[in-house]
C-alpha cells in the first residue's frame, strides 16, 4: 500500500491487514520488512489516536487518559486550570469544570470540548443492601439488549426491571433473590454511580460464561499456586498463541479467564471474583488492546486469585493505568501490583539491567530473551516507569491480543 496519513476506516483496516500480516513474519528491524512494519504501527497508532472515541468515558476519565497518553503529571496541569489546589480538586472530581476549564483543556490536552461535557457524577458508594435503594434505571438496559445478554441468558420478564432482575438471578443459587447480587462489595477502581450499574451488569455477565465451562475443571486449590505457577504462565507470553494458552494453563488449575468487552460506563481492564460455588473467576475487558495490558492485567487479577479472594461476596475491579494514583491505594492492590511485575522479572534483575538502565530496542529484545517473555512486557514496564509513553511503542502489539477471543 502507499504510505500516508490515514484518514478513513478503509485505509486503517489495510493498514491493520498489511501490519497483521507483517508481524506473523517477525521480521528484524533492521530489514525492510521491519521498517515498514514499524512506519505502519505510527501511521495506525496516529489515525487511532485522532479518531478515539471517548463514548462512555467521564470529562475526569479523558484528561486522566490524555495525561497518561502524554506523559504529564497534575503539576503540568497548572498552566491550565490555575493552581496546584485547583488541579487536584478537579482530579478528584470535588471541583466540576468551568467552561474556561474545558477551553484550556480543551486546546492544552487536544480534547474535543464536547468529550469534557458530561453529567457531575460523584464518588460515593451506591447503597447495595437495601431493596429500595437499587436504582434499576441505572443499568444501561439498551447496551446489554443490543449485546444479546438477555437473549443468551434466557431472562423472562415483561418490563425492563423484571428482566434485569431475572438476568441477575441466573448467577445466584436456586430461588435467590435477584437482589443478592447486590451484596458483592467491588474493592479496587472507584466507581461512579452509573458504572457501578454497569460493573454490576458485567460482572453478572461474565461469571454467567465462566459458569457454563466450570463443570469440566478440577476443583482450585490456592496451595497448587506459587510465584513459580505464575512464572509459567508469563512464559506462555512468549507464544504467539500465548493468550489462548493462558485460559488452557489457568483452567488446569481450575480458573476460568473470560475476555468480555467492557460496557460503555465502565472503564476498568480487569476483574477476579468468585462464583457462588468458589470457583475463580478472571474477566478481562481488552479496554486497551495491546500485549502488554493483557499479560499484566491477567497477573495482577492472579495475584488477588491466589492472595486475597476468600468469598463470593468481594471482586476486585482494576483500571492498570491508574495503579498506584490514589493517595490511599489499597494494601492488596498494591501487594498484586508487586506480585505481576515479579512474576515476570525479578526485582532485582531488573534494577541492574540495560533495559531499565539504558533503554533500547536491543536491550528490551534482550532480556525479554532471556527471560522467555513476550518483549512488550519489558517495553510497558519501560513507559510505565519513566511515564515515556511515546516509546518502543513497536513492541506493544497494539490490536494483536482481541482477536484470540473472536
């Protein structure tokens, strides 16, 4: 194909075709395969970030994600909203946005204006025990119909309420209330009111797919899990079939991974719960569609597998890009956190390596070499840390890992 800026989606799809096409012949850098394979990742990479759609997203969501995209940290902000105390009320949602706000966001950041303009939507926890305090008009009905939920679950009922209720029951024991599932307490990633509805819906959704492949694996046992089983796994990574691999390697143990795009409310990666019967359950939305989202989103929810779920009434709801953000992080998310980078380099081989201390694209292929993992793990860890997120981006595998899950 000729190479210029891409401007419509018939143009990105070839691009997207040519590169898939490209990266199954893993072709050096330094040939002209390689180089055309990388020219390609930019010219996909720029059209995707001029035509993001921040649907579903919250205004505090988009300057979140442009601030990550970018490399900024809240000081940098300053210019923009006027005063460090400003910045971090605005961050923590305590302060809405002015319209002079989303003006200097808006041509600050490269925002739509329109992306900043949304309902003041605030932090507290929605009450989940109490029958008259469920607001079921909450749920994004629409989304879950026109995915065909309610159609694969079988749900009855004539009004919009009596078919999320029956929609909800079918994960809880025999003649439970559909108003049980409420009692699930969701730690990690605070949300909103409407993306609680919506985690809420998700979640039913996915541990009713894990639920209909539990009755062929054996019973978990948390003592068979060690930092040396998550080892394994990580080297499953450098496969290229590595993602189906990981849910056959994970069911041996008796843990279901289920990939099931997110709902537009909520935006989060990753989630570990446990289904009435005390089966794990891992569900990954793919919000980020890159290797290295999914192998360290897949850790991390492991980590609170084998460390910190004990009951069907807790799930961990997890965003990676946000780890270690809030002021107060909870102990266990930190303590997964840890778990996930060790899992896949040792603390310290990675202080005293040349990828961490002198990053290249040689270094990274290096130790990613040695260690027998995929190279997109050892270049994200790279952004992550140095908050570069504009480099060695060639080894993400951006848009590679969804289509394991067709």
């Amino acid at each position: 194909m000729e190479y210029k800026i891409l401007k419509t989606k018939g143009e990105h799809q070839a691009a997207l075709e040519e590169a898939e096409a490209l990266v199954a012949l893993d072709p050096s850098s330094t040939t002209p395969q390689g180089q055309r394979l990388e020219l390609l990742s930019l010219l996909i990479e720029d059209y995707e970030k001029r035509r993001y759609d921040f649907g579903g997203l919250d205004p505090i969501d988009v300057i979140e994600f442009k601030m990550n995209e970018q490399g900024l940290r809240q000081r940098d902000l300053v210019p923009l909203l006027g005063s460090r105390s400003r910045v971090s009320e605005v961050l923590a949602r305590k302060r809405p946005l002015t319209v002079q706000m989303i003006r200097a966001l808006s041509t600050g950041l490269g925002i739509p204006a329109d992306a900043l303009i949304g309902d003041d939507l605030t932090l507290a926890e929605p009450a989940r025990s109490a029958e008259t305090s469920i607001e079921w008009k909450y749920f994004p009905y629409s989304e879950m119909q026109r995915r065909g939920w309610f159609g694969a679950a079988r749900v009855t009922g004539s009004t919009n309420e009596e078919r999320l209720r029956s929609f909800l029951s079918q994960v809880l024991p025999d003649r439970a209330p559909a108003t049980q599932f409420f009692r699930r307490k969701m730690s990690g990633e605070k949300l909103t009111q409407k993306a609680y509805y919506s985690t809420l819906a998700w979640t039913a959704r996915v541990l009713m797919r894990a639920n209909s492949v539990e009755p062929g694996l054996p019973k978990f046992d948390r003592g068979r899990i060690s930092l040396d089983t998550l080892r394994d796994l990580g080297r499953l990574s450098w496969f290229s079939n590595g993602p189906q691999l990981a849910v056959e390697y994970l069911a041996k143990f008796g843990i279901v991974l289920v990939v099931e795009q997110r709902l537009s409310n909520a935006v989060f990666d990753g989630a570990s719960m446990l289904n009435e019967g005390g089966t794990p359950v891992i569900g990954l939305t793919l919000r980020i569609d890159r290797v290295d989202y999914f192998w360290f989103t897949l850790m991390h929810e492991i980590a609170h597998v084998w460390k910190h779920l004990a009951s069907p009434t807790e799930s961990f709801i997890d965003r990676i890009d946000r780890m270690g953000a809030h002021e107060q992080a909870d102990a266990r998310e930190i303590e997964a956190d840890k778990i996930a980078r060790d899992a896949f380099i040792k603390r310290a081989l990675w202080e005293r390596s040349s990828a961490r201390l002198a990053p290249s694209k040689e270094a990274i292929q290096d130790l990613a070499d040695s260690l027998h993992i995929h190279p997109g793990i050892v270049a994200g860890r790279i952004q992550f840390e140095t908050g570069k997120y504009e480099v060695f981006r060639e080894f993400l595998g951006q848009g590679t890992v969804l289509k394991h899950f067709a």
